[in-house]
C-alpha cells in the first residue's frame, strides 16, 4: 500500500480490486512519520468499569494515554467507546444512575479520588462532541473565551490577555482566516463545519493538555472533515488527542495508536498500522476487515 | 501547552445556593396554594361554626340581621353557570370543528386568534358591555322575543318581569367568556386525532359531517368533555362581569329573567361594606366554599384533558 | 342517500354558523368600544385627574399611572418566583416533587381571581389596617406565578441538552450552565410568557376590589390604596352618572389598549433572533 504524504488530496476509497481478501486493511495508512516523539504517559486508566445503573458499559479497561500522540478508539456502535471517553472528563456522572469504579490517573493524581471536584477536571481536560454545539446567545469571541470565564473574576486573565488567547485557540483550529473580520458576530451564523471548528476552538482556549474528541466530524460533510483531520494532526505538538470515531478510515489517516473496544472490553491497542495491517486478536481482525460493526 | 498537576477543590457553594433557590421557588407554589386554602378557611370558619350545614341550605341572606344563607348565591352560582355552558357549548365545539375540519387553510390562524381574542378581554370590560348594551337588548328586544313571539311567557322559567340585568343575561356573557377555552381545548384534542381515522372513514364512503361525528369526535370526546368542564371551571369563578349584569339580589327564583347573585358577586358586592364581623366571616366562608368547587373542577378538567394524552400515547 | 346527504349539508352549515356566531360577539363588543370609546378619548384622559360625580370632564391619569405602577409591583413579586419554579420544574422534570408542583401550579391557576382577592386582604390588609398597592401589587403577582412557571419550564426544556454538556465539558459549574447557557438560551421565550402573564393579570379587577380599594386623587405610593384602571371602570360603569359612563367606554378602550400592547410585545419578544445555520 501507498502511503501519501497525509491531505494533500481527499481520501477515495479503494476500488474493489485492490483489496486482498484476508488481509485487513485501511483507504490508506499513514506512514509513521512523528513530529516529535510521544512522551510520558498522561492519562492512565485501570481496571476501570462504568454502568448506567445495572447496564455495565465499560468492562475492566486498562490503557493509557501518552503526550504528543493521537489515540484512536474504534469499535461497533455500543461497544463503550464514547462512555470510555466520557469517563476521562468525569462527564459520563452527569447522567442519572451513571457509576464509574477503577482509577484514571491524570498526572500522576486519581481522578476520581473523593477530594477531587469534577469541575477543575474538566478545565483541564477539553471535549469536543458529535454535534457542534456553540453557544447561541454569545458571539464567536465570546464562545471562544467562554471556557475562561468559569474561574471567577479575579483569577481571569486581562482582556489583552483573553483577545490573545482567542486568536491563539482559533488559529490552532484553522478557522481564524475565516472569521477574524467577524468575532463580534452570532456563533450560529457560520457554517456547521466552521461551527464545529470554533467549539474545537473553544476547548483549546483553556489550554488543556488532553483533548478528547467524541466523533466530532459525523455530522459534518466531507470537507470539512477534512479539514478537521487535518487539524487533529496538526494539535499532536500540543495537545494530548484521544479521538473516539466509527470511521476506520479515519482513524487510520490521523492516529498514531488505535485501541479496538468491542461490549465494554478493550480488545486491542497497539501502533494504528500495525492494528490494520496485522491485527493480533482475531476480533479485531473481523471487524477491521469490515465482517461486522 | 501542558500543564502541572491542576488544583482540586471540594464541592461548590454556588451550586447548592442555586439549588435551594430554585426548589424554594418551586415550593412557593404548592405553599400558596394551602396559605390562601387555610388563611380564607379560618376566616371564614365562624360562619360555618354557627349555622352548620345550614350555611349551604338557607335561603335568607340577610347581613344586617346577622342571618347568613348562601343558597341563593350558590343556586345563582349553578345556574348562571350551567345557562353558559348550554349557550356556549354548541358554539364553541361547532366553531371548533369549523377551525380543525372544515376552514380553509387561510382561514384558520386568524380566525383561531380571533376567537382567543375573545379571552383576552377583561372581564369588568365584558361587565361595561353587558350594563350598558345587553342588559337593554334584554329588555327590550330578547326577552320579549322569546316571552310573545315564541309563546314561552308562560313557562315558568320565562315568568316574571324583565329589568334587563338578571340571570338569563349574566349566563350569556359568561357563554361568551368560556367559548375561548372550550374552543381551543376542542380544538387541540380534534387536531390530534391522527389522519389516518379521517382518510378510512371517507374511503368507506361517508360523507363529510358523518366523518366528523363517527371518526374525528369520539376519539377527541373525553377531551372535548374536559374542555366543557374546564369551562365550567372559568363560569363558577368569574366575578366582573357577573357582578354588573345579575342584579346582586339575594333570592332565588324559577325565572330566568329575574335577578339574582352569585358566590363570586356577593363577595364582589358587599365585602368592602361588609357592616359586621360575622358578615365578613360569612363571605369568606363563601369564598372558601366557591374555592373548594372550583378546585374539584378544575382537577375533574385536567384529569380528562390527560385521558386523551395519555390515551394518544 | 338523499338523507344523508341533507344532513350533511344541514350540519356543515351548522357548524358555519357557529363559527359566524363565536365571532359575532366579538364585533359587537369591538366595535361598540371603538365606536363609543373613542369619541369620548382625547388629551384630557391622559393627563387629568377625575372630577367628582355630577361635573364632567377630568379623564383617569391616576388610574392608568396605578395599572402601571401596580404591574410593576406584581413583575417583581410574581417573575422571580415564577421563573425560578419554572427553572426547578425544568431541570427536575422526572422528579416526584416536580410532577406534584407542576399539577398545583395548575391548580393554582384555577383559583378564582376574587378568592385571591380576599386572601390578600385577610394577610396584608387586615393586619396593616389599611388599603395599599403593596397588596394589590402583591396579589397580582401571585396570580402571574403559576403560568410563568410552566412557560418558563416549557422553554428551558427546548434548549437542547447537547448545550448544557458542551457548557459542563467546558468546566462551567451547575449552577453556572444553568443559568448563563440554558435560561439564557431560553430567554426570549421566557420573557414572553412573562408578558403573556402580565397581560392577564393587567385587566383583572377582583384582586384590587379589597387591597388596592381605588383612590380619587394621585398617589403612586405603596403603602397607600392606588387607583387603576379596571377599578375605575367598574366604578364608573356601575354608577348613575352619564359622564361618568362615558368616560367608562373610553378608559376600556385604553385598558384593551394597554393588554393587546403587552401581547404584541410578548410576540416580538418570541420572535425568532439567530438564523438558522448556513450548512
């Protein structure tokens, strides 16, 4: 298989006669070719089990995040993966009868230790969703900056200071050219793909050091998911990703290592081409050579 | 952009204090309804100590002798209000049916707001009507219409001298303040009878009208019945307009024409002047009791309003 | 089949005339009030103050600056109360304390405006000893509680949930997203149903009969009785005086006035603000 320079085209699908029978396989996979090296772990679950009341959703998962690096959590729909991710940012208790047991270490402190408020955690790890969600009433800049104003008023940075940041979070989303004549104006008035942008956009503002990223381009039409794979990639420098997606393809055009969760297990993680290419479990196997998901 | 281990903190206080606002809030609504239920309980509680279950049966209202019946108030109260809903019923569910099946499609918004229009208007403006443009028209052209061109004077409920203000009048204006509510109750619960009952109806070969009684209106029934009665609820407790056009005499009569009162116009009428304590215990014992009736109503409306919900589920 | 036909035809025409019927009413009372009400409305009605009965003349300046200033007095007794309930319904709205507010808000609903009345009287007036706008103000403001509540809950429940998990992602607090993401969201529907609720508490009577009694001279003060509108209809309407009559018509034209106003505000307040997404 190829393996192009990433986005300096979009991606077609393979025609059917060049897929080998058994083996699986991906559109295209990336090379690896880092940027930097992916350095400590971060991010570090074990033996973490959540339920929705009786219903267990995650199963005993043990994985851990890397700075510098993409992960990619793949799986059929139901398998976990959006509840896996919602764990890291202690989103998923915001549901009634949601329960997590097992430890998530984040910089070396438990995240779910009793002491720990859930706010501060999610200031610090950012989260992007399926559907854009910028805030109606507030204008573009100020959806940018809204993540800054959840500290009271003393501890926020003067306006300079936020006007910086915006630019700053914008420009690392790809969407600073298309707006920056128009901050002043409703977030709603852009497109849904520029919209989806400026809530990436917003979660960098805060500069987390994880963002976590739950199918962010399966509303949105093909360019511009592109341009948001692009950016994915391009946010490897600075921020810890972990993407959960349905699209293997897309997976593989931006991850550096892909986990495979099926009902509530981790299955598999390993470097993405080699998860493709030569899966270990058998599972993982079918499911990337498309047999079921 | 990484950062040192961030700084964990314990629960918010602003979360809890929000908490309790809202819930407070939301306590205030039940708390009022029970403060104003006890408050005019109590108040009105040595009226009913001294007259027993007399208090409903007596006819004789009489301040100034310290006897208190509220009969002729309740009988006034039931008739003026079940003369409404006669009037009213008909009009409201066939306009109803008008605006759900049968107006065209540019019709139908204005004319819905047309009719919700009507309870838009206070009802001491209804009152000012009713003095000065239906009580004459009572006199001088209905009542004679129905006593000598219709040969109706001799029935009973026809008899007696027509001053104009009376019951016959204050039930045509409540009929024209309770349409609204008929009608758009009507009209909700017949629009959400599904298509599909209407397009099998007509397939079978029913003309229009057998469609609407044999498809369209049993399904809508339970909730046409609640909108009558949520009706009735608005009828009983409606004081302005009542109060300047029955007349506010203490009797009861068989005739329509004569004049009468009604629980909410006696409070109305003669709160400010009560002339004694017992006079005033006695009036708010007559709220209390008009409190209670509109209530049972009311929670009969809304209950079979829901059946239709719950029944569409 | 000819039958059938005939009692098609017969009822359709029924039911034309009922619909005719429901808004003759409506035309006749309009109409007389345009009619009647206008001649007798001129610069005086807005600006003097009532002449006693017998002169005529004076207009019903303390009355309309009464309306206003009891309004005012039941925004500010009855909205907060009734959007905080609204909110708590809003984010409870399985909870089995929610459901039992919801259904007493209802209920509180139906409560005869005139009990309402006498209510006020029995714990502001009878204890004080005297009339005041306070209390009319104050009676007024209960009646607005329960229906703000539930178009307050109406229009929280539209904003869609996705928003308030985007705000919680963020690191905003509970109490934070809830207000400045979702009511705010939501807050030109609220301050429509806000308005829709002053409009009907602007023409009811009863509540001020025993609280805000009426006054003949101008006084804005709270603690002294207040006139208002639709107590000088009644009033005047009631009373022998032609004059008086007259002036009655135009003053109901004021007050249908002054209610359709709040409701055109109420609709442009609920007008749609963002367009919708260009995709």
């Amino acid at each position: 298989m190829t393996a192009p320079t990433p986005f300096q085209t979009p991606m077609p699908l393979p025609a059917p006669s060049q897929l080998p029978t058994s083996r699986p396989i991906a559109t295209t996979v990336r090379a690896p070719q880092p940027m930097e090296e992916p350095g400590k772990v971060l991010l570090d679950i074990s033996g973490l089990n959540a339920y929705f009341g009786a219903l267990h959703a995650v199963r005993n998962v043990t994985l851990g995040f890397r700075e510098r690096e993409v992960t990619a959590i793949i799986g059929p729909s139901g398998c976990g993966k959006s509840t896996l991710l919602r764990c890291l940012n202690r989103m998923h208790e915001t549901v009634p009868l949601a329960r997590v047991t097992g430890r998530i270490e984040f910089h070396g402190q438990d995240l779910y230790a009793p002491e720990v408020n859930p706010i501060e955690v999610r200031r610090h790890i950012g989260m992007v969703f399926q559907r854009p969600t910028p805030f109606p009433t507030l204008s573009i800049r100020d959806n940018v900056s809204a993540g800054l104003r959840t500290v009271s008023r003393g501890r926020r940075p003067p306006k300079a200071e936020v006007e910086r940041i915006v630019e700053q979070a914008l420009r690392a989303a790809a969407l600073w050219d298309e707006v920056k004549d128009r901050l002043d104006t409703s977030a709603v008035g852009i497109s849904g793909g520029q919209q989806q942008r400026l809530c990436i956009a917003r979660a960098l503002a805060t500069s987390p050091s994880v963002l976590l990223l739950d199918e962010p381009t399966a509303s949105l039409d093909p360019l511009s998911t592109q341009k948001i794979e692009e950016l994915v990639y391009a946010l490897r420098t600075k921020v810890t990703v972990i993407i959960v997606t349905h699209n293997m393809q897309q997976a593989a055009r931006v991850s550096d290592r892909t986990a495979f969760m099926l009902d509530g297990e981790l299955v598999e993680v390993a470097p993405t081409d080699k998860l493709f290419t030569t899966p270990s479990d058998p599972r993982t196997e079918a499911y990337v050579t498309g047999r079921f998901g | 952009m990484s950062r040192a281990a961030p700084h964990m903190a314990g629960a918010v206080v602003g979360d809890r204090i929000y908490r309790w606002l809202t819930t407070l809030a939301a306590l205030m609504v039940p708390a009022l309804l029970l403060f104003i239920g006890i408050e005019v309980f109590i108040a009105g509680w040595p009226a009913f100590r001294l007259a027993g279950f007399s208090f409903f049966t007596t006819s004789r209202w009489d301040p100034v002798h310290s006897v208190f019946g509220a009969a002729p108030a309740i009988f006034g109260t039931l008739v003026s209000s079940a003369i409404a809903l006669l009037i009213a019923t008909p009009l409201a569910v066939g306009a109803a049916v008008f605006l759900a099946e049968l107006a065209p499609r540019w019709l139908r918004q204005p004319m819905s707001f047309l009719v919700d229009l009507l309870a838009a208007i206070p009802s001491v403006v209804y009152g000012l009507w009713g003095i000065f443009v239906l009580a004459p028209m009572m006199r001088q052209h209905i009542a004679p219409f129905i006593k000598e061109t219709l040969h109706l004077g001799n029935l009973p409920i026809f008899s007696g001298p027509v001053y104009g203000p009376g019951m016959l009048t204050a039930g045509i204006i409540l009929a024209i303040m309770v349409l609204p509510y008929i009608s758009a109750v009507t009209r909700e619960v017949l629009m959400a009878v599904p298509r599909s009952q209407r397009e099998a109806a007509l397939a079978l070969g029913a003309t229009k009208w057998e469609m609407i009684r044999d498809a369209v209106i049993p399904g809508a029934r339970s909730g046409i019945v609640g909108g009558i009665v949520l009706g009735l609820g608005r009828a009983l407790g409606e004081t302005m307009a009542v109060t300047m056009v029955i007349g506010n005499t203490p009797k009861i009569s068989a005739s329509v024409f004569a004049t009468g009162y009604t629980m909410a116009s006696i409070i109305a009428n003669e709160f400010n002047e009560a002339v004694s304590n017992e006079h005033a215990s006695a009036l708010m014992a007559v709220g209390a009791s008009l409190m209670v009736i509109t209530l049972v109503v009311n929670i009969i409306a809304r209950w079979l309003v829901a059946r239709v919900g719950a029944r569409a589920a | 089949m000819i039958r059938r036909k005939i009692a098609n035809v017969v009822m359709l025409a029924l039911m034309w005339l009922a619909a005719a019927l429901v808004l003759l009413p409506l035309v006749l009372i309009l109409g007389r009030l345009i009619v009647q009400g206008a001649s007798s409305l001129n610069g005086d009605f807005f600006t003097k103050m009532p002449l006693p009965p017998g002169s005529t003349g004076g207009g019903m300046a303390n009355s309309i600056a009464g309306t206003l200033v009891l309004l005012l007095i039941a925004s500010v007794a009855g909205l907060p109360v009734g959007v905080g309930a609204g909110i708590y319904l809003a984010e409870h709205r399985s909870a089995k304390t929610a459901s039992v507010v919801r259904f007493l808000a209802d209920v509180l609903n139906g409560v005869p405006s005139i009990v309402v009345g006498i209510f006020a009287w029995e714990i502001l007036v009878k204890p004080l000893h005297h009339f005041s706008a306070l209390s009319g103000g104050i009676a007024l403001g209960a009646m607005m509680i329960p229906l703000t509540a539930r178009t307050t809950e109406e229009m929280i429940r539209t904003v869609p949930n996705s928003l308030r998990e985007a705000a919680l992602a963020l690191g905003y607090t509970n109490w934070r997203t809830s207000l400045s993401i979702v009511t705010r969201t939501a807050l030109p529907g609220i301050v429509t149903g806000a308005l829709v609720a002053l409009a009907r508490v602007a023409g009811e009577t009863a509540p001020l009969l025993f609280t805000a009694l009426g006054n003949n001279f101008w006084s804005l003060r709270l603690s002294q009785p207040i006139d208002a509108l639709p107590l000088r209809l009644f009033l005047y309407a009631t009373s022998p005086y032609d004059d008086w009559n007259r002036q009655a018509w135009a003053g109901a034209l004021v007050l249908i006035a002054l209610v359709l106003i709040i409701g055109i505000a109420a609709r442009y307040a609920a007008r749609p603000r963002f367009g919708k997404a260009v995709d």
